[in-house]
C-alpha cells in the first residue's frame, strides 16, 4: 500500500513510518518541515502540509490508500492556535476524502469532549467528528501521556527538574492520576490499524497508572535524584512552571495542561492496549531520561 502520515520526521509519526517501512510498505509524509534531516535515508518522500491550499493537499493525497494523522498542536503561538488546527484537520480530511484516500488512522487525546471547556480536548472531540463523518473508515487512537524514543516532553521534563533542583512543586495534593503509553506501543496500534477493516475508536494506553505524585516519587528515586514534593496551589505552580519557562525558553507547562491533569483526564477508564510497563522503561533509561530538556517550541517551531 501507499501510506501517507503527516509528521514522519517528528515524533510520534516517526515510529509509525518506521514500522509501515519495516513491513514494505510506501510510506509519504505531509509535514510543515520539509527541510529536517530524513530520518529514513530518503525512503520516505516529503511534501508539504500546506492547510491553505487545499489543491495541493489532495494532488499529495492522489493515490495514498491509508493516511495516518497526527497533526496538531501542544499551545496557542500566534496564529497557530488549537481552534485553528480544529480547523486545519477538518481541511485535511476533506482532501482526504476527495484523493480517494479509502481509511484513516487518526491519533487523538484521551477523553476528548465536545463539552469540555479546554480547547485541547474539544478540539480532539470536534477532530474525532470529522473523521468519523467523512465516508472513510477509520480507527481513531486516544493516547495520553507518550514516554519514549528521547523526544517525549512532560515525563523527560519532571525528570529534568528533578535533576537540577532540590524540590518539586505537585499542582494540588498529586492524587490526580497519570497512564504513560510508549510511542512505539501507539505506532504498533497505529499500524494495526492502518491494515483493519473496522471502524473503531480505542484508548492507546499503557498497562499501569499512578498518581501525579507518584509518579514524580518513582522518577526521581529511579533517576537517584529524591526530591522533597511540595503540594501548592495549582495557579502557584503554574507561575513557577512559567518563570522557569523563561530560562529554557519554551513553554513548560501550560494552564490547560494543569486542569487536564487535575480533572483526571490523563488516565483511562478503559482496557489498556500498550504493553511496555512505564517503571520497566524508565529503569532502562534512568541514566539519560532528563539529561537534556526537551524543548516543544524548538521541536516544532526552529
């Protein structure tokens, strides 16, 4: 088959690419930075995913039988905001459709909402909606929180901070869940979903949850770097998280991202489809998860 996945050269649609590669399959990318390095010695072609013209989305889309999605965007800078990429999506999908693109894989968030008051998860929701009424099947993945690969932001930036200051702010009392899923785990579902016929939706997760709290306990004692835990309110925290934000320049943590965390949307109410259990992967990694900061602004933005 033709494969097309927006992003093969960033994250998550890397380790996707990278297993449709490994089955023989043709494998494109759509991606807004067509001059990164190749990841694949030139064996996935790049072209533009360029949102304002339409005609070119679909002449790229022209032949592709399966196109795998995970286009969109962490927190508003300039014009480049979650409403817009609500927006952005649905222009995808609709060149999809009109390609002859026949199935869609479509990687979304975890208990999306159409009624919740975060962009990000009715964003997702409002995503979702256009997939599923595009004509095209389709398998929709509601991933949480990604870990692996050296890429992964939130997991690899607790672990930063741990390393280099003598305390930790948790955003309330940290009894708010968390379900960490290996990238490579949701690129086996997405692939598995690439060659289904079904139409489904599932949540990519993995096989075992904590609290925030934790969470943050069991990173630093496997890292060597204990920390005091110091509950504060959750506004409070978020203005440490955005002083700090300063010095790295990036956006650490944003205001959505706390009340997501705190609403308990970063778990599953349902059955796990990950399998790579989140201590064995960061006993495997202790000594370079959090080495380096992972910047969002300069993953997606330099």
């Amino acid at each position: 088959m033709k494969i097309a996945v927006t992003g093969a050269f960033s994250y998550s649609g890397k380790y996707i690419a990278k297993r449709l590669l490994e089955k023989g399959e043709e494998v494109i990318t759509l991606t807004n930075h067509p001059n990164r390095p190749n990841p694949f010695n030139g064996k996935v072609s790049a072209f533009p995913l360029n949102f304002a013209n339409e005609t070119e989305l679909i002449e790229n889309l022209r032949g592709v039988d399966v196109l795998v999605n995970t286009y969109w965007v962490r927190f508003d800078k300039g014009t480049n905001t979650q409403p817009q990429a609500v927006e952005n999506t649905r222009v995808l999908v609709q060149a999809a459709t009109k390609a002859g693109v026949k199935r869609m894989v479509h990687i979304s968030i975890a208990n999306p909402s159409a009624d919740s008051h975060l962009p990000y998860y009715w964003g997702k929701a409002a995503n979702e909606k256009a997939v599923t009424d595009s004509g095209m099947s389709y398998a929709i993945l509601r991933p949480t929180v990604l870990v692996g690969g050296g890429e992964d932001i939130l997991i690899n930036n607790i672990a930063f901070l741990l390393r280099r200051f003598p305390f930790f702010f948790i955003p309330g009392d940290g009894s708010y869940g968390i379900q960490p899923v290996h990238v490579d785990d949701l690129a086996k579902l997405a692939v598995d979903g690439v060659y289904s016929k079904e139409n489904y939706v599932i949540d990519a997760v993995g096989p075992d949850s904590y609290t925030f709290k934790d969470l943050v306990n069991l990173v630093g004692d496997t890292i060597g770097v204990k920390r005091p835990l110091i509950s504060v309110p959750p506004r409070l925290a978020l203005l440490a998280a955005q002083f700090l934000s300063l010095f790295v320049n990036d956006v650490i943590l944003t205001p959505e991202e706390v009340d997501g965390l705190m609403a308990n949307l970063l778990v599953s109410k349902k059955s796990a489809h990950g399998e790579t259990a989140f201590k064995d992967w960061l006993k495997e990694n202790r000594k370079t998860v959090g080495v380096h900061y992972a910047s969002e602004l300069k993953k997606h933005y330099q």
